[in-house]
C-alpha cells in the first residue's frame, strides 16, 4: 500500500476479479425513485425514513437508501423473466408509496429533477458516498440523478466484453425510450436526458473502453487498483459495466422510469439485447461493435434528441432515425422475447414510440403550463395511471 496524488491509497497487490459465471441468463433489476413533498414539489431527505416504515411491514421487499437522503432503491431478487421482476418491483413500489403517503410524501421516479438546487440535498451517511464528494467537489455535488441498472445472467467472463461492446451500438436506443429528464435548475436543457450528460462528468463514470476480452480488463483493474482509484470509489460506474460478484452484466444506461410499464419496455430489450448477443457467440456469428468514436456520438445524440435521434449503425457510417431502428428491433427479437417469456412487455416498446417517452410528455406539460412543478405532479401521478401488464385483467 502507499498514498499517491489527492491522498489516494493505492494497492499494489491487486486480486484479480472472479466473475461468478451464470448458468442461466437470469435477471435483476435496480430502480431508483426520489421522496417529493406534495406542496413544494422539492426533494425531501427523508428516505432512511420510508425505508424502516417498509421493513417495519414487509420486511421481504428489498429497499437500499442511496447516496442522496431522498433517494430509495427498489431492489429485485435473482428473477427468471421479466414479468417476475416487475411483479416484484409492483409490491416493492405500492409499499413505498403507501409508507410515504403515511409521512404526507409522494414518490417520484424521473432522471434527474427539473428545479431542485443540489446544494441542499445531503448524501447519505457513508464513507464511500462522502470520499467522492470530497474527491469531484462541485461535479460530484450535481449528482441529482436517478437510474435503472439491468443485470442479466452470463455463463461466462469470455463473453462478457464481446456483448457489452455489442451492447453499446443499442446505447441510443436504450435511452431513448427511458430519457426523460429534461429539465434542470428550473430550464429546459433541450436534452431528453439530461442526466446522461452530468452523469458522465464523474472520472470513474461514462462510456466503458472497447476491451477486446476479460484479460484486458483485468489489466484496467490493476491498474486502477495500483493508482488508487478503486480504493477510492469502490468500483467503476460505466454505463454498462461486468458485475462479476453476481456473474451478470450491468446496463445502466437508462433513466429512472416514472412509472413500471414504460420500465418493463426497458427491461424487455435489456433482457432481450443481452440473450441475442450471448446466443450469437453459440453460433459463432461476430457481434456488432462500432469506432469509439461512433459510440460516443450516438449517446450524445441519444441524450440530446430521445426519440428523435438519427444514429450510426454501422462501421460505414450507415445512419438511421432510432424509431425505426426500435421497431425493427421489437420485430427481430420478438422470437426470442416469446421464449424469454417478455412477449407483450417488449411490444411496449412500440407503445412508447406511439405515446411519446418520458421527457416528451414531460416537456410538453412544462410548455403547457409554464411551471415545472406541474411536471413534476404529472410525473408522481404516472406510478398510478402508467400501470404495468401485470395489473391488467
């Protein structure tokens, strides 16, 4: 061990990861959701406090409290289909709603929030959560942002790598239908997610590097390991990332949803996205991996244009309007959705072409009334009104 630069411990006897390999291409699911108060329509820090009211009744439903105090993550089980984890997320969320309607709050599921200053939201008591506020200062302060993290089941860490660069050619796809955090500090930033752009301002957050397989990665983490990096934030945040203790890969690309049918949609082609990939390396087809450079415009283009984004789909420079690109997609990957048992969860994608995403309907009500408050009511009420499948008759 020895101190470096910024008082980072390094380590130069780093353990190289074991990734804990999945027989099977389960799934989990973390959704994030915020506290509002129901007059002010600001954030409140009163998480730790609906967290222990749901333990209290339904200790079974797994809850974490998030670097933010007004912050509670949904957190699911090891799951084999998608409509068991958003059943599960649909207990979670209806006990977390009737806690904070007890504590005269409502809940709030969004990217990032349209008007609340960030210099008067704490981080919640933990050492890890205040050694990076102290390390990114101002830029780590902005972190009023919310996320839905995907983890999907993979047998093996050869495959990991080759699927998350495939992965990241669908970057703007998966944004596109879960962006909705338009609005920021009481503006209309003109992004569809805003909290794409501040989320990568963290130096251990942002686009993964194109690794060509495990061993490579491995050599990222030692070296991030011996600088002292890893010391000081845990892990790496990559938009898609391994998570080798669970023998998953991660997607984190998505906004929080406002409401579990929209969130289904994501977790479909999530679920669905990962399996192609995983089965094309069975039938020994190359997977899709664009230029560096290419992946980078397409998230910007992503976060800037949602649904309305035209992006690279391929080494050629071929572009397309991601719409159309989703329904081919729903159209392609139906099959397998039908045998992953996602069918009608995957068509809704389509649905949120039809509908409009998140930051689409959020913006439109923000220009109807001129007040983001509206918003951020409009956005509470989609929990009850934006129901999912499960719910239906």
């Amino acid at each position: 061990m020895s101190v470096g630069y910024d008082g980072l411990v390094s380590n130069t006897e780093y353990v190289e990861e074991i990734f804990a390999r999945s027989p099977q291409p389960t799934l989990g699911v973390e959704w994030e959701v915020a506290l509002v108060d129901p007059v002010t329509r600001d954030l409140v820090p009163r998480a730790s406090e609906i967290v222990d009211a749901v333990a209290d009744i339904a200790p079974d439903i797994h809850l974490e409290k998030e670097f933010l105090q007004n912050t509670v993550e949904l957190v699911t089980g090891i799951c084999n289909t998608v409509p068991e984890a958003i059943a599960e997320l649909n207990t979670g969320i209806r006990a977390v709603q009737a806690a904070a309607k007890q504590h005269d709050i409502r809940v709030w599921g969004s990217g990032g929030h349209p008007f609340s200053d960030f210099r008067k939201n704490p981080v919640s008591e933990k050492e890890s959560y205040s050694e990076i506020i102290n390390r990114t200062q101002y830029w780590g302060q902005q972190m009023l942002l919310w996320g839905t993290h995907v983890h999907v089941g993979i047998s093996h860490e050869d495959r990991v790598w080759p699927i998350i660069n495939a992965l990241m050619t669908k970057y703007p796809h998966l944004l596109a239908i879960s962006a909705c955090s338009p609005g920021w500090d009481g503006l209309d930033t003109g992004y569809a997610s805003n909290r794409t752009m501040l989320y990568q301002q963290l130096p251990t957050a942002g686009m993964p590097y194109q690794f060509k397989d495990w061993a490579a990665w491995q050599d990222y983490m030692r070296d991030q390991s011996i600088s002292g990096v890893i010391n000081h934030t845990g892990s790496m945040h990559f938009d898609i990332r391994p998570a080798s203790k669970w023998g998953t890969v991660e997607v984190r690309v998505s906004d929080a949803s406002s409401n579990l049918r929209e969130l289904a949609a994501v977790v479909a082609l999530t679920h669905c996205l990962v399996v192609h990939y995983d089965r094309m390396i069975d039938e020994g087809k190359p997977l899709p991996i664009l230029q560096q450079w290419h992946v980078a415009e397409n998230k910007w283009r992503g976060a800037r244009y949602g649904m309305d984004a035209l992006v690279i789909t391929s080494r050629a420079t071929d572009e397309r309007w991601v719409k159309d690109e989703l329904a081919d997609l729903v159209d392609e990957l139906t099959p397998l959705a039908k045998e992953l048992g996602c069918a009608r969860e995957l068509q809704l994608v389509l649905e949120i072409i039809d509908r409009g995403a998140g930051y689409e309907r959020q913006r439109k009500q923000f220009r109807a009334s001129g007040d983001w408050k509206s918003v951020v009511d409009m956005t509470c009420d989609e929990l009850d009104t934006l129901l999912p499948l499960v719910d239906e008759p």
